[in-house]
C-alpha cells in the first residue's frame, strides 16, 4: 500500500499541474473574463488550516450520544483553479482520532471498556464546488461564498491503547484474528463557507465526513477470539467482568468506521507570474547582452 500512496501523492501533483497548465493556456489565449485590467488573475493558492475532529465508530454510540473525544488536526494543501466555480486541491492531513466505552452511555459498552487512540496521516485530493461564481480576478472575488467538497484519498491506520501504563500497537497483534492493512481508503464529503479577506488571502470554515472502506480504525469490529499471552490477552478482552467467551460479539462488522473534520483554513493566491518572472528577467538581461 506504501506503493499506492506514493502513486497518488505524484499523481495529485500531476493533475494539478497539469490543470494549472490548460488554465493558463485559456486565460492567455483569451479568457472570457471582462476584467483584465491591473487585476491579477489568481489560479494557484497554497492553503493552511487547523481545527478539530472526531470519529465514529464501534466505540460511539448510536447517534452520537457518547463515547466520543475531540481532537486537534493539522493541514497544508495546494489548490489549483479548474473554472470560476471548480477547485482542485492536494492536502496532507494530520489528524488523531480516539474513543472509549468508558464516554458511552449505553451499559454493554462500559462493561465492554475498550478504548484506542490513533495519529494519522492523510493525503487526499478533492473538488471543491462554488455555489456562488468566484471570478478569477483577485480583485473581483467574491467576498463571501458556499461550497461544497468531494473527492478520494489514503489514511494512515494505526490504533493504539494503553494497558498498565504502557502503550502498545493493536494493529500487529491481531485481536480478532483478522490482519488488517496499515493504510485505508477515504471518501471525503462535506461544505463549507469561504470568506475574502483581501486580494491575496481568503479564509474558509470546512466541515467533512470521511467515508472509510475499513471497520478497524478502532481495532474492534468482530468477536472474542482466543489468545494464550499477553499483551494480546489482556488487551483484547479487557470487560469488567472478564466473563466473555471465544466468539461473542466484541463488534459490528456491517457498519464501517468514519470521522469527521472541522478546520479553519487560511488560502494565499500565489502570483501567475511567481515561477516565470525569474525566467523573464534573465531573457531580458540575454537579448541585452546580445544587442550590445
């Protein structure tokens, strides 16, 4: 899978160049904007957020009623301007995710009293839709628009719990006698409201589910299965009443884990012109040198 996130990190960057480059050919060959004064068309902006998530799972409860733990995320993306009302945008995420039986309101799941914490990592690349038209000039955006996200990505899977003041990997030890992979696929889906702050920056409040295709971001999904050493043993059953027998239920495989996203992010319009002014400047010190 390591292979598989490589791919799709170069292939992100791929498509984005590749959509900054037929963009720039459209607005160079003529555009169809009325604007093109002194305002600078923006298509290209490097963006920085942070906020709080949590996830959902089989150690929430139903309706989100309890066990859940909010925690810190971190972001840093690359966006890049497809027409006035599509996005494209690259972004590594750094997020962690955590629950406890202990937080649940439902009796089953106290007497359960598992619980995990994960730090992951992950890279996605999503279309943003605008509902209001954003014109390309930097001057004529608008100043306060609705969007929406769509897109794909990889996360990184790596649940951990504490058992005696130690912490320890779940993932390697196998609990439930079901190997599950160090990377899972991410579908995420959500809105948000954009706001302008000047030419060169805008500032955006997003909020987003992330549809997983794995029921082991919390390493629990099946039933009881039997271990003979610890830590496994200790740490796959850890009930109050230490009375649950090989094959009773420990989860619920039909429902997929999932988390949520809430971050504010900040956007800064990198200039057209920032990687060719170089290029520019030393053309012209060229020909002058060749006319001398």
């Amino acid at each position: 899978m390591r292979k598989q996130l490589t791919i799709l990190f170069f292939t992100s960057v791929l498509i984005l160049i590749g959509t900054n480059s037929i963009a720039q050919t459209f607005y160079n060959v003529g555009g169809s904007y009325k604007s093109r004064g002194n305002s600078a068309r923006v298509s290209t902006a490097i963006t920085a957020g942070f906020g709080a998530n949590y996830y959902v799972g089989d150690l929430t409860d139903n309706g989100f009623s309890g066990g859940i733990r909010i925690s810190p995320n971190f972001s840093a993306g690359l966006q890049q301007r497809v027409s006035d009302r599509v996005h494209l945008r690259a972004e590594l995420l750094w997020y962690q995710i955590a629950g406890a039986d202990s937080l649940s309101s439902e009796f089953g799941k106290v007497e359960r009293n598992l619980s995990f914490r994960s730090r992951n990592i992950e890279l996605s690349v999503v279309g943003i839709f605008h509902f209001v038209n954003k014109s390309s000039n930097s001057k004529g955006r608008a100043g306060f628009v609705p969007f929406a996200v769509f897109g794909f990505g990889i996360t990184t899977n790596d649940p951990k719990a504490e058992f005696d003041g130690d912490i320890y990997a779940l993932r390697p030890l196998a609990l439930e006698g079901e190997p599950y992979g160090r990377y899972a696929f991410v579908m995420p889906m959500g809105g948000g409201v954009r706001a302008k702050i000047n030419d060169a920056f805008d500032v955006s409040l997003e909020g987003s589910y992330r549809v997983t295709f794995t029921d082991y971001l919390d390493d629990v999904s099946q039933a009881y299965v039997q271990h003979t050493e610890s830590p496994s043993l200790n740490l796959s059953d850890r009930s109050l009443n230490q009375q649950n027998l090989i094959g009773d239920k420990r989860g619920d495989p039909n429902n997929m884990d999932g988390y949520f996203i809430m971050s504010i992010k900040a956007q800064y319009y990198l200039p057209n012109n920032l990687f060719t002014s170089g290029i520019s400047i030393r053309k012209k010190k060229k020909a002058k040198n060749v006319f001398r």
